[in-house]
C-alpha cells in the first residue's frame, strides 16, 4: 500500500513539473530584446509592438525545426504586415547557416529574419532545452504560448489567427 502511495504522489509530481511551467509561460512578459540579423538589420521587441511575434529556436540539423519551416514561411507570407518570425539558429556554426540558407530547399523557403544564436550577447529567452522551441508573444508583447517540439502547421495556424484578431 506504501508503495503504491509512494508511486501516485511520484507521478502526480512529476505531471505537475510539466504543467506548471506551462501554465506560467502562458502570461508572462515577453523580456525586451534587441537583436541584429544576418543583413544586419535591427529588430526590438519595442519596435514590433502591435504585430504577433513567433520567435523560433531552431537549427538546420534538426529534423522538426526543418520540417516547420515551411508553415512559418507560409504564416509570414500571408500576414507580413501583422506578423513578424524571427529564426534564432543554434547550429555550430555560421558557415553551416548560411550554406543552409543558400543551397537546401526548406532553406531557401525562409523569408523571416534570422539570427545566429552564438551572436547573441545576451538571450532573452535562455537557451533552449529542446529544439524547437517556440516562443508565441501577443500584440501587447505577453507570452502566450510556450511550444518545445514540433507544432503541426493546423495547430499553429489557428493560434496566430486566433493572436491576430485580438486587439
């Protein structure tokens, strides 16, 4: 009987490690980031306020992160003016991005800014546990969602139109 206790409350806090994270994620203030893509523009989370915002880790060795992309260029395409994705690669190397960007065919879909991981200075969203892992943030600039792993393109569709409606 101990020990079928002891193996319920083991599970049930192992479940409430996984859920509490997330529940938290779901309001919490995007941190105010500044980072410089490959062409070397500029992007702020303070100049993106009003346009829903999808910051991707990712890297080009990772088979869900590629198979992503295109829903990413997709969403970019159809709501360039209200949304913006940001790609933040932690591949070894910039040679590997950028041979990545040129030469693949998920590669060349890409037409969102990136931004090289090891560049950063500083990293606003730490660094990933888990590729990719997806960060949703708002209009108003909270996070509202949290995504490790692959998110199908029906499931991340419907969250930005969703994001995109709200004032």
């Amino acid at each position: 009987m101990k020990r079928r206790i002891f193996l319920i409350t083991l599970i049930a806090s192992l479940v409430s490690l996984f859920i509490m994270p997330t529940a938290y994620m779901q309001s919490r203030k995007a941190p105010n980031f500044s980072f410089a893509d490959l062409t070397g523009k500029q992007l702020s989370l303070g100049s993106l306020k009003g346009k829903v915002v999808l910051v991707d880790q990712w890297a080009t060795w990772c088979g869900p992160c590629k198979k992503e992309i295109p829903a990413f260029a997709e969403l970019q395409k159809k709501h360039a003016d209200k949304l913006v994705i940001i790609g933040i690669s932690y591949d070894d190397d910039q040679s590997t991005l950028d041979a990545f960007l040129r030469k693949d065919q998920v590669g060349q879909k890409i037409n969102y800014p990136i931004v090289f991981g090891s560049n950063l200075k500083q990293q606003p969203f730490g660094h990933p546990e888990a590729l990719p892992t997806l960060f949703v943030i708002d209009k108003k600039g909270t996070i509202r969602k949290e995504h490790v792993g692959f998110m199908p393109a029906e499931e991340l569709n419907s969250l930005v139109e969703k994001l995109l409606v709200e004032n």
